[in-house]
C-alpha cells in the first residue's frame, strides 16, 4: 500500500484525471506497484519489444569510455533504477578506475529497489531511495563529499513518458542540482516505422495489456474503485505527426465506476478511453537541441544497429 501522502497523490490525480468531461488521463508512474513492474519486467523480454535488448547491448559498448571520461571520484545516481539489471555494466566499468563507487537507486517501487540492492551491491555501495526523482537527486546532491562528480542514469526510454516541454522542464530542473563536470546518460528511443513500434506496445501475448490494465487492480485495490477488467481493452496508437505512440484504456460498453478513494465517479461512453501513457521518439538532432535547451553540453551518442535507439552522454 501507499504512504498516506502518495495515497492523496494517487487520489488526486484519479480525480482530476478521470472525473473530467474531456480526454481522460492518468500518468504512467502508477503503472509500476510492485506487481507493474515486475510485468515491465517481463514485457523488455518480448521479442516485439527490442529496445531494453538494444540499451543493453550499446551500455556494453560504451561504459568504459563513460567511465574514463570523469577525471576524479565519481558517484552514481540512477533515476527509476528497477531492478538494475542494466546499472551493473557501467558499475563494472567504473571499479576499473576507482576503489569504490556509492549508487544511489531512485525508484517508486520497493520491490524493484530490494532487488536492485541485491543485484548491484557487489559491485557498489548501494543506497535505496524510495522517492521522486529530483527528490532523490536533492538528497544525494545534500550529502556528497566535496570534489566528488556525479553521474546521473536515465535509462531506457523513461524520458520518452513526457511530451516534449515537460521533458524540457524536468531535465531543465535536473540541470539545477548538478555541477560542472557532472554528466547525464540518457536514453532514448529513436523514430521508427509503425509496423516496429506498435507490435512492441501491443505484443501477441498480452503481456503489455496486463501492464496498462494494472493501473485499474491498483485503484480497485488501493482506492475501492470497481473496475471489471473484461470491460476494457488494451489500445496501442502511433501518432506519426507528433512522433508518439499512445497507450489507452478503451471502454467497451457505457459505465460508471465508482472510485471512493478519489472521492469520484468515472462515467464512460462506449468506445471512450483513459489516456495511460505516451512513448515519445527522437531523432539524434532533437536530443543535440535538447541538450542545449536545458543548460548541456551534448558530448557523445551511441546507437544500436539492430534496433533504433541512443545512448546519450551530456556533460555540465
């Protein structure tokens, strides 16, 4: 269950998000309870889905020259950890050139947190932190020792969940805590063609509808709504203008879910969605503009030959 703050939160957001008359909407960070993401999980192992298997493979690539590319003690901050699977590469690379390194794991999920300590901390001095994001990078940035660098993860395609001003705005807001020296990795997932990147948001075993149908167990769980499962379907849309594709929740019939929790009633037209998640794509010449935008510098990029996806490397 949710702390009594993130309970509100939670709350919140299902009201405002769903009580509306226009697009209902619901953020994607509520996918991933324990359960979500152990199901995001399963879903980067899909054989539609090849972007984690690309991120691997460029993070075998380039770690090393990332790590040698800090002049001095260096500590390592990771935004939505999961289970840190990926982390270890460029943890392994950076005990080449430094005794230890202390990890901080930033995640909205305990589970995922447990296991990433367990994963990594052979490698690092790992400390857990269950918080948002920039929480997170406030607390590390409070209590790192002077002189020391920090490396900041944002892995796989998380920046990929904001449309493209709210990206501005929170790597701008990142931007604020770090300094010169300190350097970002983060991924992306490239423009593609339809045909590649629906299948990988709608796969054949219904394993990505189990992950956008879980934001409804959670708030029948967690807020006392009363959603029927088998009266929504899993949508994957790509919207070619606006290099996204959107996961929906469509109703199948007329409704009205009540959701004590929220303090609300969701009413749905057949046919009418809740609006789950975005998956935006770039192209290397958006992240390079994006970089400067929000106070970087673009040093590097790394892409993948199989699947369309970079690996970026901004410095302060």
């Amino acid at each position: 269950m949710l702390a009594t703050a993130a309970m509100e939160e939670f709350a919140a957001d299902v009201r405002r998000g769903l009580s509306g008359a226009g697009q209902k909407q619901l953020p994607p960070k509520y996918f991933y309870d324990d359960l979500g993401s152990a199901l995001f999980d399963a879903i980067t192992l899909l054989p539609e889905y090849g972007l984690t298997r690309a991120d691997i493979r460029i993070l075998q690539r380039c770690s090393q020259e990332v790590a040698a590319s800090f002049a001095r003690d260096v500590a390592v901050a990771e935004l939505g950890s999961g289970s840190g699977r990926k982390t270890r590469f460029v943890l392994e690379a950076l005990r080449r050139h430094q005794p230890e390194t202390s990890y901080y794991a930033i995640d909205v999920s305990p589970a995922a947190l447990d296991r990433c300590r367990r994963e990594l901390e052979a490698l690092a001095r790992v400390e857990p932190l269950h918080c948002g994001y920039l929480d997170g990078v406030r607390h590390i940035v409070a209590c790192r020792r002077p002189h020391q660098q920090l490396l900041i993860l944002f892995l796989g395609s998380s920046i990929g969940n904001y449309d493209r001003e709210s990206a501005a705005a929170f790597l701008a807001g990142l931007r604020q805590f770090l300094e010169p020296g300190d350097a970002l990795l983060i991924g992306a997932d490239l423009v593609k063609s339809a045909d590649v990147v629906v299948p990988a948001y709608d796969d054949a075993l219904g394993v990505t509808a189990a992950f956008n149908k879980n934001v409804l167990t959670r708030m029948n769980r967690e807020l006392g709504a009363g959603f029927d499962l088998s009266s929504f379907d899993h949508v994957a849309v790509w919207r070619e203008e606006e290099l996204r594709i959107e996961m929906h929740l469509r109703s199948r019939r007329a409704q009205t879910i009540a959701i004590p929790g929220a303090d609300c009633r969701a009413e749905f037209r057949a046919g009418e969605t809740i609006w789950t998640e975005s998956s935006h794509k770039y192209r290397l010449d958006d992240l390079r503009g994006m970089a400067g935008q929000t106070g970087f510098v673009f040093e590097n990029a790394w892409t993948d030959g199989e699947w369309g996806f970079a690996e970026c490397l901004w410095r302060v």
